[in-house]
C-alpha cells in the first residue's frame, strides 16, 4: 500500500521536536548537531530568538494579504535587497524552483520585447540544480531528474562544467538568450566556479547580449562569506535567483533582477498568492538584518577558516575515508573514498547530520553562526564517524 506521504523522499530514521542554534532534538532528548540547517535554509540556526520574534509579533497582527494591495514588509525587504546587491529590482517567491521559473520567463521575455524572440535558448550546465518543476529539470538536464516527465520544456543547452570553448562557441548561436549558472554547486557536490570563470562568463554575456543568471539559491545568503557568492569575482549578473537562506526556515524566495533584464516584466506577467506574504517578509527582514552586515560577514569568514582547517585534519587523520575538502566559506565538502551515503548514515550514530551531494561528496552546510565549540564538536563527531567507517 503506498505510504499516505507520497513516497518521493528516502527519509533518515529520524524526527526531530524541536532546535536550538546548530542543534535538533529528538523526543527521546537525543541531540545531533545540525552540519545541513535544513540544507542552507537555517542560516541563523533553530529558534533564532529575533526570528521567532519577527514571525510571532506577525502572526498576531496579519498573517496574509493578497498581492492585490501594497505588503509594507515585502517593500522594505525589497528596498533592503536592491539596497545591499546589483538589483534594482525584486519579485517574490516561496522556493528556489519558483525562482528559476521566473528568472526563465523574465530571459525569455527581455529578449521577446527587444525584438530578439528567437533567442529563447537558456545554456545551463551539467551536475547543475535548478529545483523539480518543468523547468527546473528542463535546466538542470540530468536524466535522473527528467526521465519519465517528457516531454521536456524546450530551449535548454546543457554544456560541460569547465568546457571553455564548447562554451564560446555556444554562446556565438544566435538563439541563445541566457545562461544559467551556479556560482558554487551544490547538488552537483560543492564545485565552485573560479573567479576568473565567472568574470569570462560575463564578458561573454556582454559580448553577446546574453543575459547572466545566476543560481544564488543554494550559495547566497552568506553562505560563502559575501551576502552573495558572486560578489567574491567582483562580476555581477543580469537576473539572480534566490530562496533557502533568505527565509531562515520560513518558505521564501526571489528573484533580484536589473531594471534592464526586468523591462519585459510588466503589470500582469507574473504573479504569486503567497509570494512576499506578511509572514515571510517579516520574517526575510530579520534576516537580512542579521546577515547584510560586515561584521556577521568577517565572523561567517572566520568560521569558515576554521573548521576548514579542522577538516584538514581529519582528512589527513582519515585518508582511506576521505579524499578532500572543497567549497567556500561554510558551504564545504568532504569528497569521500568510502561512499558518502555511509558516511551520512554512519554519522547518525555519532549524533551529527550532514547531507550527501553528488560527486561522492559529504556537504557540510552549517548555521552561519554556529559557534567555535560547536565547530570543535561538530569535527569530533565527524572523527568518531570516521574511526567506526575504518573499523567496520
Ligand atoms: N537551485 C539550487 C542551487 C538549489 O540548491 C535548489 C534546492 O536545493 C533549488 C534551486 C530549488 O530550490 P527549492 O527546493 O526551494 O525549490
């Protein structure tokens, strides 16, 4: 008999009752910390008190109003994003999948209204993740992702990750209209783009009247030590996506576009019921608040550095277990000898959660403000689990 949840999710033999900064608790009392935050959405760990603060004095004033009418926290999150970022200008989402259907529409629209509709090809990459609608796993390619859902939503060109010149020549196509790119993957195993790939990226956008999109879904939010991951090249994008982090937990996403990539997005184009809802940008302001501040920054950057070098070591103590450490700032990978679902599996015994990407890599994705011992502990726990794969 199929399960009353449809059964799309292999789920750990774990449930959680409630958190308290990098850790969850199960009702037995047992504590795991907590290294995927919800996979980068708990960016300021569980029960923030400043985000359950946002969301209850919310909730007891209005919970939601329709996009008919002006939403005050939607506007003064928009004014803090177009404030802290390239955009000037931001459309409301509830998920990083609905971000990507709108940064897609917004491509395809620009280039419509400038009189360029041929150009509706989007270039996208391999082992990229873009979310789980049409044109999500159009985007993204995989055939784990698209097998059985044809037929696929045209217009997608999927090129290697790190091919320079099937890149150049694709671009040169005159039907090309966008590309779309994660500045560090995730999904895909915590592969970021080198800076000076980002930077030829958008010389070629320009060259070309390509527009940028960037993926920020995952990256964004502070995760790699700059409010956005981009902002390490120095290069900006076109369109940008965003959802996880921005929500601190609460569904949220949007997308943070120029005013010329958005001049085809007019009254009536597009539209959300929940998007930018009362609660959510109560809760995205508080967010931003904490987050789009240098300090917070300089101290993502300072924790970064540490367990970096801490995974270091356990590398270095663990090499038939582990092979690397990869990522940027507290978006980090474990790229594993033994498989990292193991690894997964084996940390639940040791009372830490990490989440398996492809690659064979171990994601480590931490509360930005997880703090100095619970970097130390998280690392001890991670040494135990790998002395138990060793024995095994
Ligand atoms: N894009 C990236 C880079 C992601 O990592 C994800 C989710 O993991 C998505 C898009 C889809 O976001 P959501 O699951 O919120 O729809």
């Amino acid at each position: 008999m199929i399960p009353s949840v449809l059964p799309t999710y292999n789920r750990a033999p774990l449930s959680f009752v409630s958190g308290e900064g990098s850790w969850l608790v199960e009702a037995s009392g047992r504590r795991y910390l907590d290294l995927g935050a919800g996979i980068a959405v708990n960016a300021l760990g569980h029960a923030h008190p400043d985000l359950v603060a946002a969301l209850t004095t919310q909730a007891n004033a209005l919970w939601h109003v329709s996009n008919l009418y002006n939403i005050p926290a939607q506007q003064e999150l928009a004014d803090r994003l177009v404030a802290a970022t390239f955009a000037d200008t931001v459309f409301f989402t509830n998920s990083g999948t609905e971000s990507c259907e709108l940064a897609v529409k917004m491509a395809r629209k620009y280039h419509y209204e400038k009189g360029q509709s041929e150009r509706t090809t989007i270039i996208a990459f391999e082992g990229s993740f873009h979310g789980r609608s049409s044109a999500g796993i159009a985007a993204a390619g995989s055939e784990k992702m698209t097998k059985g859902f044809g037929p696929l939503l045209p217009g997608f060109k999927h090129l290697k990750w790190g091919d320079h010149d099937a890149l150049t020549a694709a671009a040169a196509e005159a039907d090309v209209g966008a590309i779309l790119i994660e500045p560090v993957q995730g999904e895909g195993g915590i592969r970021p783009l080198p800076d000076q790939c980002l930077k030829g990226l958008r010389d070629l956008c320009d060259q070309h009247g390509i527009l940028l999109i960037l993926d920020e879904v995952q990256c964004g939010m502070g995760r790699t030590g700059k409010l956005f991951a981009h902002e390490w090249s120095g290069v900006t994008p076109d369109i940008m996506m965003v959802a996880k982090g921005i929500g601190g937990g609460f569904p949220l996403g949007a997308v943070l576009a120029t005013e010329n990539a958005a001049s085809g997005m007019t009254a009536g184009t597009h539209g959300s019921t929940y998007g930018g809802n009362p609660l959510a940008c109560a809760v995205g302001n508080a967010v931003m608040k904490a987050i789009a501040d240098d300090a917070f920054l300089a101290e993502v950057n300072r924790k970064a550095a540490l367990l970096r070098q801490k995974l270091e070591g356990l590398v270095a103590a663990h090499p038939d277990v582990f092979e690397g450490v990869r990522g940027s700032g507290l978006m980090l990978g474990l790229k594993c000898k033994v498989t990292n679902t193991d690894v997964v599996k084996a940390g639940y015994d040791a009372g830490v959660l990490t989440v398996p990407a492809g690659d064979n890599v171990l994601r480590l994705l931490p509360a930005l403000n997880i703090t100095d011992e619970d970097i130390s502990e998280a690392v001890t726990r991670l040494d135990t689990t790998a002395t138990k794969l060793e024995q095994a």
